[in-house]
C-alpha cells in the first residue's frame, strides 16, 4: 500500500494537566469499584489535632484543651467496625473506679472530684478483672509546657512542683512560665580594655569561672591574648581564637567583682557580642576554638537568663563536637599532645553540661553512654602539658584537672539516673526493680564520693583550708552530688501518696530512707547557699547555685505539705526563702523563682486536704507501711513520665493496658 492511499489516523487532543493533580484523580477510596460481593469501607480522615487546639496529645480528652477549659473534638485514627462510641467510654469511666486516678485535668474542681472517686471498688457478682478500667491519661501528661511551648519533663524542678500540686488537689495551681530576658549593652562603641585590667579578666577566668570544667588549655590561649595586645602579632589571630578570647574575658568580666566600664555584670555583654561578631565572620569551618566559644556562649547565656537560647546553642556546641569527633578515642598517635588534652578535656565539659541541663529542663539527654568511648581526661596541670609531653600529678597531690575528671564521672551517674527513672526505658520495668536500680545508684553515688582526691573532699576538709579555685570546685561538686541524690530519691516522696496505708511494709524502710536522704540533700544544698550569701558569692553570677537553691527551697515546702508536722523542714526553707531574692538581685530568671516560691509557701501552708478519704492531716511517717508488689500505682497520670510506665502492672490489672486503649 503507498503511501498517499494510507488512511491518516485521527489525531486524539487531551486536555493538559498537571501531574500531581492527575495522579490524584487516579486514587480510588476501596470499594468504590462496584464489585459484586465487596462492601464499600469508608475511611475517615486521620487527623492529629482537634479543631479547637490544633495541637491534641494524641489522646482523648485532649490535655491542652482541659487545660484551657475547651471542648475537645479530636478524632484520634481511621474508624474502626464497632467503636464504642465516646460517650459510652465516658460513662464507663465514671461507673467504674480505678486503682488510682490519674489527675491531668488543671481546674481543683476537676481534681477533687477524681480524688474523691479513688477508692477501688468491685460491684457485686463480677470478677475483678473484668470491672477495672485503664486511665485514659496521656502517656506523657507529666510533661509541663510552659506558655511559650517549651516542655519541663520529670526530671525538671518546675515539673516536679507541678508533680506534686496535681497529686495535692488542694494545691491550686502555679504558673512556671518564664521567658528569655533581653541582653542589655552598654552604649557606645566596644573597647578593649587597658592591658592591666585585662590581665585581670583572665585569672579571674581561670581562678573563678568554669573553674571545675578546665577545658581551655591556659598557657595556650595565654599566648594567643599576648598577640592581642600586639599590632604585629594580631593578624595571627583567626576568627575563631579571636572570638574564644573575647568570651573568656566575657565570663571573667562577668565574674568580677569590679564594676566599671569592662568589668561587671553588664559590662561583660559588650565582650559576648564582640565574640558573637567574630563567630559570624568566620566559615562554616568547624575547630576547636569554635567550640570552645560556643560552649562559654553557652554558659553565658545561663548566667544572663536566656536559658532557652543555650539550650539552642548548646544543640549546636554538640553536633559541632561529634562532627569533630571529640566523642570517639584517636585511632592515631597524637602528634601534638595539647590538642589531644584540650579534646578530651572539652568533650567531658560538654558531656557535663549535656547531663546539668537535661536535668534543669527535664528533656533528653543529647550524648548517649553507647556512642562514646573517649578517654578521660589526664590528671596534669596545664602546665605540665605541652606538645610533646604530659606528666601527670602524682596522688593527692593538686591537681587542677582533678575536678573534671570527678565532674564527669558524677554527670555520668546523674545521666544514668535520669534515664532509668525518668526516662521511656523506666516503663519497662517493675517497682521493685526500679527500687533494685536505685539502690544500685546510691551506692555507685558513695563509692564516687569515697574516691575523691583529698583535697575535693568537702566532707573532710574546712573550706577556710583550700584555694579560691579549689573552693569552687569542692562547691561545684558538693552541689551537684546533692542535686543527683536529690532526683534519686525525691520521686519516691510522692509515691507514698499513691499507696494504701494498710498493705504489707515491705516497701516502708527504702521509703523512709528516701524521705530522710531528699530531705538531707536539699539542706546541704540551702547550706551551702547560706554559706556563699555570707561570703557575699551566692548572688545571680552562678546560675547553677541559684537553681539548685530554688529546686531544694521547692522540695522542702512539698515536704512540708505532705507532713505537716515536719516544723524543723519548714524553718529551714522559709529561712532560705526569705535570703533568696538578695542572691538574685538584677537575675530576671532568679526573681521568677523567688515569685514561685513565695506563691508555694503560701500555697503549701494551707491546711493539708483530706486525700481520697485517708485523712493524711498528722500521718507520720513511720505509720506507712508499702507493698511494692501490690499496691495500686496511678500509672498513666502524672507520674507517667517521672518513672512509672503504664505497662508496669499488666499482670495485677489482669489485661494488657494497651490493648485497652484501642
């Protein structure tokens, strides 16, 4: 066939569209097909958040919706045949009694009316099994969001105040928000100061600041400062070492106890923006020096009430020391000794600070125990380090080192602490274990204390017998052992709350024993405090010190509240309330605890309530007796998160807990 007799074919035209708007057409819902013998299935949309808050737990009724007092209408996942409808699910709840509420709601109305529906009951002719009903509580309800979103999990002390308010329904409730404060600069150009008083900022450094986490190698940076003063030698100086000598003149200013135009509180804001500048010169080269000034940012922002913004840097400061490997041994011989100190050196500071501020707001911990194998640090002065050598201080003799390589083996048990007790991994585990892991590290908290050099044994030694340096270590360390006893023990107080006083006093020795330790830790703490306020040192200038004060001020007012009798607990911390707002003069955060507590100590001196008709009013303690096998724990409640897991009593409730909540 040619050709020209060929018949043309008709030319098809189809409209254009666009390919993700024709692929979406092609979607068929199932069972739209119209095949015989398939019933059509309709999905409902998932949706994550109910149209009122937008920002639902995953849970119903919605945390953020009770807490303002809204009508939740999440829809929680597709549809399933034969939901029970809500309103049955809620009449349920309210028919049936529970072992223990679970008290999430905000209003004291709400948590009255749960206290006074605790009592477990069993209606006539049916099993036991069958007549308990699982809390329908958020796994994470203990997790406190302040009104700027930001989360305070168990380990935090504004959580742990909101802990204890929710099992005290007569406790109404207590604002914990607070902010990130402005930095407020002198006016004027920034300028170097003289050489004289510049030589000050650094001892003062050195002498007084981070003084328990050396992790600058002082001879080195000694001598990158002396080509600061230098015309001919400045030039040497990169961004990086520029901006690390800015930031220790920064703290040293900040520690001073001058007060002029380069030294002092406010002046020391001048030399954290002058490194901040030279940060935002530089590449996105990664060094040491970086590092280093990222960490003391970090540290800054603590002491000028902008704990939000280090948190965020301090996320930086610890990817920037994992791209450089810092957390991994050096697989090479070191070729330059001073480097391979000042990497260990500053990994273990940064891994210090990862466990303090996990602890502080009660999140995750960043560095996990699993991806490190790093070396600890050297017990050798800096001096006795340089590039080809490092000789080590022999025993008991000082050594400046010494206190970091102490810090980092506590921050290693407080780390182990707050993932056992205060983490996901706790729910997994039964009481009696979770009391087996305490034990466990208490004794790994006094064998630390019984190896310390004899010069930071603050047990032993008169602080009038040591150094200005070797004074802020033995501080450092005395505070930071009693803030990880403090989380050890502490959550064990308000377990007592959820237990019958009738059962079996298995459990009644290591419950007392954690009341007396909590209580012994946060009055070495407000000591201590008392201490520095007589030298003039407890003031907003250690951030650390000011916390740990607030944290041990707000554990003895819940104790107080939970035995009433205790006048001696009560003394103590209405006497270190009343010190506390001149330690915190010009400390924005500072204030905002001494607003919290002076709203607790009006709040806990009410009248301790009747709880779920057990009339605690004048209980002593002695008189409670546990059973850590048997008694009924709210597990799903506000406790949830500060170390009891919903899954631990499956077997005595007689059914799986999450198959429950389907």
């Amino acid at each position: 066939m040619s050709v020209n007799n060929a018949e043309t074919p008709e030319t098809a035209l189809f409209s254009f569209q666009y390919p993700e708007l024709d692929g979406r057409r092609k979607r068929r819902r199932p069972g739209s097909d119209g095949a015989a013998g398939k019933p059509a299935i309709r999905l409902s949309k998932i949706r994550n958040a109910c149209n009122t808050c937008r920002e639902c737990s995953g849970h119903e009724p919605c945390v953020r919706c009770q807490q303002n007092g809204q009508t939740c209408e999440y829809m929680p996942t597709v549809s399933t045949p034969q939901k029970t409808p809500r309103s049955t699910r809620a009449s349920k709840r309210k028919s049936i009694s529970v072992p223990s509420p679970a008290i999430t709601a905000i209003s004291h109305e709400s948590r009255i009316e749960d206290l006074n529906a605790c009592s477990p009951t069993v209606p006539a002719g049916s099993s036991a099994g069958s007549t308990r009903e699982v809390d329908k509580s958020p796994p994470d309800a203990s997790l406190q969001e302040d009104q700027y979103g930001h989360v305070h999990g168990g380990a935090s002390e504004f959580a742990f105040l909101q802990f204890a308010k929710q099992k005290l329904a007569s406790v109404p409730s207590m604002s914990i928000d607070f902010c990130d404060y402005p930095l407020t600069a002198p006016a004027g150009p920034n300028v170097m100061p003289p050489k004289q008083i510049a030589d000050g900022l650094l001892q003062t450094f050195f002498n007084f600041g981070l003084s328990t986490s050396r992790f600058i190698h002082q001879p080195s940076l000694t001598e990158d400062y002396e080509k600061l003063y230098d015309p001919a030698s400045i030039a040497e100086l990169g961004t990086d070492r520029l901006a690390l000598i800015y930031m220790v003149m920064a703290l040293g200013s900040h520690y001073s106890t001058l007060h002029n135009m380069w030294c002092g509180y406010s002046a020391s804001v001048q030399f954290y923006q002058m490194a901040n500048q030279q940060l935002q010169k530089g590449t996105s080269r990664i060094s040491i020096a970086s590092l280093q000034s990222r960490l003391l940012i970090t540290h800054y922002l603590l002491n000028h009430s902008r704990m939000h913004e280090a948190w965020s840097i301090f996320g930086v400061v610890v990817r920037h020391a994992q791209a450089l490997g810092l957390h991994r041994r050096s697989a090479r011989a070191p070729t330059n000794l001073i480097v391979l100190e000042t990497r260990k050196r500053l990994f273990w500071a940064i891994y210090i600070h990862d466990r303090i501020l996990s602890s502080i707001f009660g999140r995750p911990c960043a560095l996990h125990d699993g991806d490190i194998d790093q070396e600890e640090v050297t017990l050798a002065n800096d001096v006795d380090i340089t590039a080809a050598t490092c000789r080590s201080s022999p025993r008991d003799t000082f050594c400046s080192a010494a206190a970091l390589f102490h810090y980092s083996r506590l921050a290693r048990i407080l780390g182990m602490i707050l993932q056992q007790l205060y983490g996901p991994e706790s729910r997994r585990h039964s009481i009696q274990e979770l009391h087996n892991m305490a034990a466990t590290f208490e004794i790994k908290l006094s064998t630390w204390k019984d190896n310390l050099p004899t010069y930071l044994d603050y047990t032993k030694l008169p602080t009038s017998a040591l150094s200005i340096m070797t004074q802020r270590q033995t501080c450092t360390l005395k505070l930071t052992f009693s803030h990880a006893s403090l989380l050890l023990y502490r959550p064990f107080i308000l377990y007592s709350l959820e237990a019958s006083v009738d059962d079996a006093p298995n459990f009644q020795g290591w419950i007392k024993r954690c009341h007396d330790k909590s209580i012994d830790a946060a009055n070495t703490i407000v000591a201590e405090g008392k201490y520095l306020a007589q030298r003039g040192l407890f003031s907003r200038v250690f951030y650390l010190v000011t916390y740990l004060q607030f944290a041990a001020i707000g554990t003895l007012f819940m104790y107080c509240h939970l035995w009433p009798n205790a006048s001696e607990a009560r003394n103590t911390a209405e006497e270190a309330r009343m010190a506390f707002p001149s330690g915190v003069e010009g400390d924005l955060v500072g204030q905002r605890y001494v607003e919290v507590l002076n709203e607790l100590s009006k709040l806990t001196s009410l009248p301790s309530m009747d709880m779920a008709g057990g009339d605690f009013e004048g209980v002593q303690l002695n008189d409670l007796a546990f059973d850590c096998e048997s008694v009924p724990v709210d597990l799903a409640g506000p406790w949830s998160n500060l170390f009891f897991g919903p899954t631990m009593f499956d077997e005595y409730l007689g059914f799986d807990m999450d198959e429950a909540r389907m």
